[in-house]
C-alpha cells in the first residue's frame, strides 16, 4: 500500500545528498549540449578576431610604408595627355593593342616591377571605337609597383585602369603582387 507523501516535511541528509548528487550529474550531462552552440559563437568571434587583428597590423604597416599625399599635387597633365591623344594633337605610340602591350611590358618601361602574366578579351566595336579589355598580374616591391601604375597612367594611349587588386606575395616579405584591370581604346580609322 501506497503511503500518501507529507510535502511539509523535511528533506532527510540522506535525500538532500542524492538531490545534490542527481542535479549534478543532470548538470555534467546537459551543460555541454545547451552550451555548445555558445562555445563554437565565442571560437569564431575569437577566430574573426585574430583576423580582424592581423588585417589591422597589414594596414598599420601599409600606411607606414605609403608616402604621404598631402602636398603633392593632383595629377591633371594624365587626363591632359589621354585628351591630346584623343583629339589628335599627339600621336600615340600604341595605336592597337599589341603594340600597347609590347611597349607597357617592355624592361625598359617595367623597370623593377616584373609583368608575370596578362591576358585580353576580343575587341568589342563600339561608337566608332575598338575596346578591349586587358589584365596585367604584376609584382614587385610596393614602390616599383607604384612607380609602375604612375607610367601606365601618363602613357599617351587610349586606356586606363578600372580596377587594381594588391596583394602581398608568399611568405609575407616585401613582394606584393597585383592584378591591373584595364580598358583599352582604339578609334576606327574613318572611310
């Protein structure tokens, strides 16, 4: 026979123990599941962090190494001399894109910066226009690429960058790389 339970009386040692005992072991058992979710959070926030940290320390270092633009006038005698060119008043020496090519990976013209590889897409005619578009992959130190991109803007042909993409090369070091995205112009010869 079933004794009915006295719910005002109190806990003996015995069964305060075995309480603490069981709720422990609910703990141990449980915990890990409810908190799991929370502990993979905290190792990716941890994870973004470290790289949030290193992509600061690469900024702190280019901006180090970066000269300082204040002061330096802009550069109004590039759009000058694209303008000349298009109007006619100077002749540029790269009238198509092969001879462009030739002349812009020329050592002479590189100087330190080296030209690992570029590829083009077919001419597209347009308003009495050719246009092709090109990508240079260069490398170098940070200060022959910058040398570079100045050349290539104030070279008196038809094109001009649309985008550049810097990265630094293997093993970190003083080699950067980049990848030049440009837009080349030829005018069509009138009938």
């Amino acid at each position: 026979m079933v004794s009915p339970i006295d719910w005002n009386r109190k806990a003996t040692r015995r069964e305060q123990a075995l309480f603490a005992a069981m709720f422990l072991v609910s703990l141990l058992f449980f915990a890990p599941g409810f908190f799991k979710s929370r502990l993979e959070e905290v190792g990716l926030n941890r994870a973004r962090l470290v790289a949030l940290q290193s992509e600061r320390n690469a900024l702190e270092k280019f901006i180090r190494t970066t000269p300082s633009l204040e002061g330096v006038p802009s550069r109004p005698r590039t759009k000058e001399i694209k303008l000349k060119v298009l109007a006619g008043e100077i002749d540029s020496p790269a009238l198509d894109l092969t001879t462009l090519l030739s002349r812009i990976t020329a050592p002479a013209f590189l100087k330190a910066a080296q030209v690992t590889s570029f590829s083009y897409q077919a001419e597209v005619k347009e308003a009495g226009f050719g246009r092709t578009d090109f990508l240079l992959e260069t490398s170098g130190s940070f200060g022959d690429l910058v040398g570079y991109l100045e050349r290539l803007e104030e070279f008196p042909a038809l094109f001009f960058i649309k985008d550049l993409i810097v990265s630094s090369g293997e093993g970190g070091g003083s080699v950067v790389r980049a990848e030049i995205s440009c837009r080349f112009f030829r005018k069509e010869k009138k009938s």
